[in-house]
C-alpha cells in the first residue's frame, strides 16, 4: 500500500494541535472564539429537531409494533432485505392470527353447533380488524416513519458532518490567535498574522455553509407536520373501522343470541359472515357490492311512518358499505348520496337516498358537504 508519510504526519500534527486546544479551552487555559448567537440558536434548534425525531420515532415504532423481535427473527429479517435492497413481504397480524386458530377451531368443533359458527363469525371480524391493522402499519410506516427516519438518516448525516468541520475550522482560528499573541520575532509574526488570515477566511466560509443548512430545519419542520398528519388521519381511519367492525360483531352476536332464544335451527344461529360483507377498504377485483339493496322492498317501514325530516344534504361515502337487513342501505366508496335524520333516531345513522333506493346508513362512513 501507498502511504504518503508527509500527510500522515502533518494529519496527525494538526490533530494533536486541536486537541491541546479543546483540552485548553475546557480547562479555561486558553481562549475560545464565540459563533454568531443567530448561528447558535440554529444549532440548537437542529440539535433538538434531530433529538425528539429520534424519540417520536423510536415510540411510534414501539406504538405501533410493541414486540418486534419475535421468534421470527423479524428484526434480523429487516435487516437482511434491507441490505438486499428488496421488499420486506407483508406479515399477518396478530389479529388475523387469532381469526384462523378461531375459523379452524371451528371446523373441528362443527360450523353448525352454535359455538362453531359464532367462532366463524368472530374469527372472519378479527382478521377484518387483523386487515385494518395491516393496513395502518403500512400506511404509516410509508407515510410518517419513512420520512423521519430519511431525516436522520440523510439530512442530519450532512449537518452533522458540516457542524464537526465548523469546529474543527473554529480550532484552528482559535490556534492561529494562540500563535500570534506568542510570536516574538517580526518574521513569526507575519506568519502568523498570514495564517490568522487564511484561519479567518476557512471558518467564515464554513460558518456560512453550516447556516444555510441548518436554517433548512424549518422545511423539515413542515414536510414532518405534514406526515403528521397523513399520521393522525391513518389512525383516524383505522380506529373508525375497528369501531364499526365490532358494532357490526355485536349486531351479528345479538342476533345469534336472539335465535338461540326462539329455539331456530343451529345452521341459522349464527350468519356466515362471508356473505355479510362490510367495510374492508377498495373492493378486491372481481367483486361486487351486495345487490340486496336492489332486491330489498323499495318502501320500507320508516317510510311508512311519514314522520317528519329534518334538512336534506349531500354526503360523500368514505368507505364500502354492505347492508346488513332491508332498513339500511348499502354504499360503494366515493359515491355521492342525500342524507337526512328523523326525530328520534340514532345519532350514530343517517337515512341516505341514492335515486329510488332509500335506507339507513352510519355516519362515520360519510363525509357530509356543504
């Protein structure tokens, strides 16, 4: 191997020369010049940005993933696909998990007993809720996560890196002063005064170069408030599906109860939950909305009733909706229906109307309009 002697050793010289100096300053033997106070300000700002990114990461990772090292390996698995530069393939949820021990439970004990098929039912709920979990992970893993770790691993890596040659630029201004205040002869003193000057230049210009990029915290600022955002709004959906899923759970196990009371046939204790679709994101291709809407009898009983409405609005449909009896009506996402309430009714639903077809329809599936 080349090595070049010469700058090995003069590397090593201005090393141990800036460490005399730091050692110096720190035991208050030697002079240190200040920074800017606005270039201090953004250093600490940076610094702060860089330490509670870290924080809101690292929770947000334990939040949403609170025992990633699994007998899986998963963290080793991470890595590897990582480094190979590929896709890690997506994993099944606890939930989902829990849902098929419940759907093979079932099949040895009797889809027809009563126990068998409520364990259908529950089981096909929890890998919805196992989906809807799945779902959120990924979303916030591209959207929030992704970002803030892009931030410490570029973005930072660059600051840092110019922070470090600020000091070291700083040191050897620092040196220079050291130098001169000692020179004696007029020959030293013009070497030295030569070197204060270049020392000078070197610094101001890092000094500059550090600035503008730490005065570029404020555009992360804003690009992390935004994946806040889309954070906040991932939770949001995700939590709104798991309170319907397991208000349609409850409806499809009361209504098991209920048959189990009037002594009905076992094979109609318990639905299969299959065919009583409901909200589980954009339609896989090759499905299709229920069409019972389109069977059901077109006037139903609150109809029948006249009583009276309260003002009419449009609503746009945020989720795929399937109904579960003739009163409610099923919805595609992204449609656009009218909405009204009645005296007395549930503030949890709507009476939604979309050309001839009417019935009820839950709120947190609608963004209502203006």
């Amino acid at each position: 191997m080349d090595f070049n002697v010469k700058k090995l050793a003069s590397d090593a010289g201005v090393f141990f020369t800036r460490a005399v100096q730091f050692t110096e300053e720190r035991l208050g033997q030697a002079e240190k010049t200040e920074l800017d106070p606005h270039l201090e300000n953004l250093i600490t700002r940076a610094d702060g940005t860089k330490n509670w990114t870290e924080k809101i990461l690292r929770q947000t990772e334990v939040l949403l993933q609170p025992n990633p090292i699994d007998h899986t390996g998963a963290r080793i698995e991470e890595f590897i696909y990582d480094k190979l530069d590929k896709k890690l393939p997506s994993k099944v949820t606890n939930a989902e998990v829990l849902g098929q021990y419940m759907l093979e439970a079932a099949s040895e004990f009797g889809p027809g007993t009563p126990y068998g098929s409520t364990l259908i039912t529950v089981g096909e709920y929890q890998k919805r809720l196992g989906g809807a979990e799945r779902e959120l992970l990924h979303t916030s893993a591209t959207t929030f996560l992704t970002p803030l770790r892009n931030f410490l691993e570029g973005d930072w890596r660059t600051i840092s890196k110019e922070k470090r040659l600020l000091e070291n630029r700083r040191l050897d201004l620092d040196i220079c002063k050291a130098r001169l205040k000692k020179a004696k002869l007029a020959e030293a003193k013009a070497a030295a005064e030569h070197e204060l000057r270049v020392a000078q230049t070197e610094f101001d210009r890092q000094a500059e170069v550090t600035r503008l990029l730490l005065e570029g915290i404020s555009s992360t600022h804003l690009n992390h408030l935004r994946c806040l955002h889309d954070f906040a709004e991932a939770q949001a959906t995700y939590y709104a599906q798991c309170h319907h899923y397991m208000q349609d759970l409850q409806r499809e196990l009361n209504r098991c109860a209920n048959a189990v009371g009037t002594s009905l046939p076992s094979s109609a204790v318990c639905p299969n939950p299959v065919s009583s679709a409901f909200m589980s994101g954009p339609s896989s291709p090759g499905t299709t909305v229920s069409s019972s809407s389109s069977q059901r009898p077109t006037t139903l009983a609150m109809e029948q009733t006249q009583l009276p409405v309260t003002g009419t609005r449009k609503a746009k449909v945020l989720y795929d909706y399937d109904a579960h009896d003739a009163s409610e009506l099923s919805l595609l996402a992204d449609e656009l229906i009218t909405v009204y309430t009645i005296p007395g009714m549930d503030p949890d639903w709507l009476i939604g109307e979309r050309g001839n077809e009417k019935g009820k329809v839950p709120v947190t599936y609608l963004e209502l309009l203006s």
